[in-house]
C-alpha cells in the first residue's frame, strides 16, 4: 500500500481506459501517455495496462507503507527517494517508511508512477482508470488527495540493488514544439483549399484550454467552404474538430464520445503521447500520412511493445544497472 502525502485532484489513477465503452457513452480515458505507462509496468514485469499513476502537478509525494518496487516514467522531473536522487525512466526497490517525492519537471508535462503488482482499485466498465467528468473508476472516481492509502497488488518481483533503467526510452517533445502526424478525416475537403493547406503547414499554439478532455489550439483560422449542417457524431481521441472560430480542438483521453463540429484530421493513436507531453504554450505542426503509413506505424508500436510484455528475466539485455548508467 502506498500513502499520499502531496498531491491535487488533477493527478490520478490511470490504466489503458475504456475503448470497449465508448458505444455506451462512456470516454476513452485512461492514460494521456500510454507509451510511457506500459514501459513503467514492463519495468516492473507488470501487464503493460496495469494502472499507475499519472501525475500532471508538482510536486507529488508518497509514502511507501510496505516494501515495493517501483518506476518512473514519461516526462523527466527531479525525482528522489528519500535523499537519493533517481535517474529518469527507473525502476528501483522503496523500503517501508521511503518517501517518493517527484519535483519541479524538466521536459514533458506527465509522468508515471507503476508500483510492482500495480494499483488494485476496483475495475469498472472493465478498467480501472478514473473518469473525472462521471466520478467512476481509479481511487473513488477522484483524484488523488493527501492521506489517501492506495492499495497495491501482490508482489512479483526482486531488484537487483539500485534498480535499473530504460536503454532507449520513448523520446519526449522539446518544450518549444512538437510534430504528429494526422489523417484527412470525413470533413476535410468541407473546408477551403487554403484552409486545408494551412492546417498542415502553420504552427498552432496549445492555449492554456488544455486538460485531458482535450487542447484548443490557437492560429490563423481556418474556414469553410461549405456551411453544411452536420448532425452530432461519433469521435474520438486524436479527432481534430474545427468549431465556427475557426480554431482547432483536438480530443484527447477524456474526450466526449459525440461532437457536431466538422472534423478536418484524424491525429494517428501513436502520436497521441507527444501532445500528452507538450505543454501550454508548445506550438503544434500536423504532418499529414495516408492510411498505409499510420497503419504501420501503429503495427510498429504494438510490435514494440509486444516483444518486451515477455518474464522479467528476458529484458536484460534492454535493461542497465544503475553504475553503468551514462
């Protein structure tokens, strides 16, 4: 079990989410960087969705109550344990009493806590990630608040002393801007041949309406050619929506699963974790892919991922001891 010592109510229990829900009306969720929550779990020889925590406010502080391994992920922030301080993308053994504090961030917006056996809250609509917007799922439907006692699954595994860590972690957007590739969606050619050839060549600024429903984007508005009513339909994250100002929002974890305004891109599910990185601020430029592409790169990410969900004991070779770390 571990306790929260400091923490806000935008900081949760976050898996994989609930893709299966979304025909009853239910979000996505889950975590906004899934990349950097399954390579926490294999760390830890966890299920790669088993839920962690996604911390997005600093600082954040535990207590471990019982002995546990544990890792750290996504974004690079000043993490210690107790007075060690712990490289990023790590995976080390917390003794009963230890405080986790994760510090002022360095690059990226999110970062990952998994605990060894992962977070063994309740599963609702077959996950455990929360859902701020209906109160259900992770610790209550809630964030995390101080005192709170979070309970963790049975143990697994042991660590050699000092832990190790990530050869290659999943690279992080530099805090000055960040590229994701997108897909033409269905109202694409609604809107004008200037607008469309804008939308893929000028930067956009994420504004400061960014959480994990999703990122108004700000620039030179794109327009219509067509006033065409459109009927509420279904989206999902990555859908880039064009509202009457004329300026992007993209859907991300916590997005509404039904929306009326015209879509112009589709942002590929692999790139969502650079924009979970990116701060208020960062300006955004879409790269436009054909199907063929995206689909394979998304076939690149699983296989990646499928090749390290084997025993602990085969990642070695992907894995460092802490006095080799350069």
């Amino acid at each position: 079990m571990i306790e929260i010592l400091t923490s806000t109510a935008l900081n949760t229990v976050q898996d994989f989410g609930r893709p299966q829900a979304m025909s009853l009306g239910v979000s996505w969720g889950g975590a906004m960087d899934r990349s950097a929550l399954a390579w926490g779990n294999i760390l830890l020889g966890n299920p790669a969705d088993a839920a962690g925590i996604e911390v997005a406010f600093f600082p954040f502080r535990i207590r471990f109550l019982e002995e546990r391994s544990f890792s750290i992920t996504g974004a690079q922030c000043n993490a210690s344990l107790d007075n060690l301080s712990l490289p990023a993308n790590w995976a080390i053994t917390a003794k009963a009493g230890q405080i986790l504090t994760c510090g002022a961030l360095e690059k990226g917006c999110r970062v990952y806590l998994c605990v060894e056996g992962g977070l063994d809250v309740p599963i609702v609509f077959g996950a455990r990630a929360t859902d701020l917007k209906a109160a259900l799922g992770g610790y209550h439907g809630r964030g995390l608040h101080r005192n709170d006692h979070i309970p963790c699954g049975p143990r697994t595994l042991s660590l050699p002393t000092g832990g190790y860590g990530l050869t290659c972690p999943p690279p992080l957007p530099e805090r000055g801007s960040v590229t994701v590739h997108a897909l033409a969606a269905a109202e694409y050619h609604d809107f004008t041949p200037e607008s469309r050839a804008r939308f893929f060549s000028q930067p956009w600024c994420i504004t400061s309406q960014a959480n994990r429903a999703g990122y108004r984007l700000e620039g030179d508005p794109l327009r219509r050619a067509s006033d065409r009513e459109l009927f509420s339909h279904g989206i999902m994250p990555g859908t880039v929506q064009i509202p009457p100002s004329g300026q992007p929002i993209i859907q991300l974890a916590d997005a509404n699963t039904m929306g009326g305004y015209p879509k112009i891109a589709t942002v590929i599910e692999s790139d969502l974790r650079l924009l979970a990185q990116a701060p208020i601020g960062a300006s955004v430029f879409f790269h436009e892919i054909d199907i063929d592409a995206a689909v394979q790169r998304q076939r690149d990410t699983v296989r990646k991922f499928q090749d390290n969900t084997t025993k602990l004991s085969e990642l070695r070779g992907s894995l460092i001891p802490w006095n080799q770390k350069k």
